[in-house]
C-alpha cells in the first residue's frame, strides 16, 4: 500500500466514521477535511510537532 487509493473505500469511509462517532461521544465534533496522501500526512505531521515544540519553549 502506498497511497489512500490503494484502500478499498468502504473501509476508509468506515475509518472517518469511527474519528466523526468517536469524538461526537466525547461531546467534540469532527468533521474530516479532505482524503489526501501520505505526502500531506507528513506535512501535517511535522507542522504540528513543530507548533508543539515551539509550545513548550
């Protein structure tokens, strides 16, 4: 597996189920942004662990 089309799509929409139910039974709502590929997951990845650490300093 090597991109987000590589998944059979019941099962990712049956992932962004579990984020949206998951969270709603915790009183927070989600809502997902968009489907995109491990390119943008690091990206998002390394801006947040880069906004933590610049949180704690």
């Amino acid at each position: 597996m090597q991109t987000l089309a590589d998944l059979n799509q019941n099962l990712v929409h049956e992932i962004e189920h579990f984020f949206v139910s998951y969270n709603d039974a915790k009183g927070k709502r989600f809502e997902p942004q968009g489907r995109f590929g491990p390119d943008q997951a690091r990206q998002l990845v390394q801006e947040a662990a880069e906004g933590f650490h610049g949180e704690r300093e």
